[in-house]
C-alpha cells in the first residue's frame, strides 16, 4: 500500500508550566510598638484560596489577620504625632533662647555705649574716676566680644539639636510607612492568571496543604501560581538516541492522566551533557529535552507524558510491514505472490520505523507479499 511513512521517537516526561510565581508570606520590618505582647509581627492565615482554583492578576489569593498590626500602626501613627509636637517645642524653645542671646548682645552692645560716653567726660573727672571709666570700657568690650563669640557655637548646637529632632521625627515617620506597608501586604495577590497550588507543611507527623488558621513565618512560601495555558515538558532521552533529535522537530504527547487526549509539541532545547542514573548510571546515561506545548485546561503541571518525536517522514511512499522484509548474504527480499506461487523478490529499501518499511524499488502498488517464509516456493 501507499501512505505517509512516519519514523518517530517515544520519550517520557513530565509537565511543567512555562510561567509560574511564587507567593511568599509578607516581610515586617520595623519596631514594635510600645506595651507590645510579642504579637506585633504574628502572621496568622485568615483566608487563603482553594488549592486548584483558577486565579486571576491582582486576585487577591491570601489573606493574613491585620488585627495585631492596626494596633501597632495606631501606636506608631500615635508616636509620629507626639514627635511633631515634640519638635514644635524644641523649635519654639530654641527661638526664645535665640531671642534672649539677641537681648543679651543688644545690652552688651548698650553697655559699650554708654562706656564710651563716660569715657568722654575724663577732662571733668578726677585720675581716678577717668581710670575707672577705661576700665569700665574694656569690660564692656571684652564681655561683648565673648558673647558673639559664644553665638557661633549656640547657632551650632541649635542646628545639631533641631537636625536630631528632625531625624527621629523621621525614623517616627519611616516606621509608620513600614507599618503601612506591611498592612498592604498582609494582602497577597497573584502576580499572573493560572492555578493556584498551596504549599505543604508537616502538621502533626504527616504533609498537608497550608489551610486558613495557619501561623506561617516571615517569607515562608505560601503557593504557587501556574500558568497552565502554555506548558513545558521536561523528559529525559537515552545518549544513544539524543544524536536522532534536533530543535524544532515535532511531536506528538499523550497525557497518561487524560487518555485519548493527544497535544502537539515542539522540541525546543537539548542537552549537551549526559547525565547518569539508577543502578547503571555507568553505562547508561540520559539527556534531558524539553519541549513546548499548548496547554489544556486538562492537564496540569506535574502530568507524566509520552512525546513521540517525528524524526523524518515520507509523505507518499510504497509501504510493506516490516515482518515482509527478509535479509540474507544476497541482500534484503521479499516473497511476492506471481502467478505460478510464491516468488523471492529482492528489494530496495528506504526509509522505516517500528511498524513498515518503504521500498524504493522492486515491488509496484497492488502486490501482496508474504509476512512469513511460504512453501513451496520458485
């Protein structure tokens, strides 16, 4: 007969979405609040999504318990405005300190005044009164000089006190937008539209899933969101056969969990390294393949399946079943069935796989020949 001769490759594998993420329980940083009982950064998992349920970007997925960290953003919004009027205070203190320096320097200024006036009267006064009046200048002089000297280093000490004030308003306000933060993350959505498969924790000696009611550390993973609309497969091939396989062949995959479904494939890498395993690793090694795959809403990751990789094919070829084909030291033959019997008939073959041989020559359309040695034979 004729037909599409067809050589293909059967692999193993198993299903692996292309695009997955991870969901994580949120990260608190910051302080605690004031009187706090150890509960400040507890994450307790209040609602979380049914394990296989189809979620979508932005969906929120999992939920943790906010009661604990309201209390703490009350407490720390609560600080921030105690530190603001604190800081009102220490700026109001500062100018009156700053104004009475001023005063100060203004009556210095005033003593130095009036000294220099005294000093104009000496040709009235006695020698000893005239002495005194200098002298009275040079202090005054003396005294206002220290004073605007000593307002340098106060200007100094006004600014480091009102800089640190400021910076602890700061850190105030830095843990309030931490706190915030971590309120909003209390909220955990999906960064991707796929299904959604919960994390496994060992709860009393056996694995189940992460369930609601849950107290979970900071940045334990919760789940995982899979993309299934566009999967991988990820299977290994023996090194003997690796050489048969290029990128961009076709296959076709069965999925062993849904039978009679059939999905097309692509190859799309293959491995350069043979890796060894099971108790003949020393003999037999593997390579791994992967391969592209439309997804299903069927089959999800973690499906085994079997890839049957089209090596060649020959769209119209004179095709007999392998068991015709017989080989001696002549050559390959069959037994064609003529007229007078049975006949042996050498052959020219081309192509084949598990199943038919393609004859190039020797045979036409219409044919029949033998699967087996017949008897008599011319």
């Amino acid at each position: 007969m004729k037909g599409a001769l067809t050589r293909t490759l059967r692999i193993p594998g198993m299903t692996m979405a292309r695009s997955s993420a991870l969901l994580v329980a949120p990260r608190l940083y910051g302080r605690r609040s004031r009187n706090s009982s150890g509960n400040d950064f507890r994450l307790t998992l209040r609602t979380l999504a049914a394990p296989g349920s189809q979620v979508k970007e932005g969906e929120v997925v999992a939920e943790f318990d906010r009661q604990f960290i309201e209390t703490r953003l009350d407490d720390l919004a609560a600080d921030v405005r105690s530190r603001e009027l604190t800081l009102q205070k220490v700026r109001a203190g500062l100018a009156e300190r700053r104004k009475a320096y001023d005063q100060r320097i203004l009556a210095a200024e005033g003593a130095v005044e009036k000294a220099r006036l005294d000093l104009r009267t000496i040709p009235v006064r006695s020698a000893i009164v005239a002495e005194r009046y200098r002298l009275n200048l040079e202090e005054a002089r003396a005294h206002l000089e220290q004073l605007r000297k000593e307002v340098q280093f106060f200007n100094i000490s006004e600014a480091a006190e009102m800089k640190r004030q400021e910076l602890e308003l700061e850190q105030e306000r830095l843990d309030l937008r931490r706190g915030q933060r971590g309120s909003e993350r209390m909220m955990v959505r999906s960064t991707i539209d796929g299904v959604f498969v919960p994390q496994r924790i060992r709860r009393g000696g056996e694995y189940m899933d992460i369930k609601a009611g849950d107290d979970l550390p900071s940045g334990m993973v919760i789940g995982e969101v899979h993309d299934t609309s566009k999967l991988n497969v990820e299977a290994y091939v023996n090194q003997a056969d690796a050489q048969l396989l290029r990128s961009g062949m076709e296959a076709a995959l069965t999925v062993e969990a849904v039978p009679g479904l059939r999905l097309p494939g692509q190859i799309t890498r293959i491995g350069s390294i043979a890796k060894g395993g099971g108790s003949r690793h020393e003999f037999v090694s593997t390579i791994p393949v992967r391969l592209s795959v439309e997804g299903s809403r069927e089959v999800m990751p973690s499906f085994t399946v079997v890839a049957d990789v089209t090596l060649d094919s020959i769209p119209d070829a004179l095709l007999v079943p392998r068991e015709a084909v017989h080989r001696d030291d002549r050559g390959e033959f069959v037994y064609r069935r003529g007229k007078d019997g049975w006949q042996r008939r050498p052959v020219t073959l081309g192509a084949n796989n598990h199943v038919q041989v393609a004859v190039a020559d020797g045979l036409t359309l219409g044919d029949v020949v033998a699967l087996e040695r017949p008897d008599p034979v011319r």
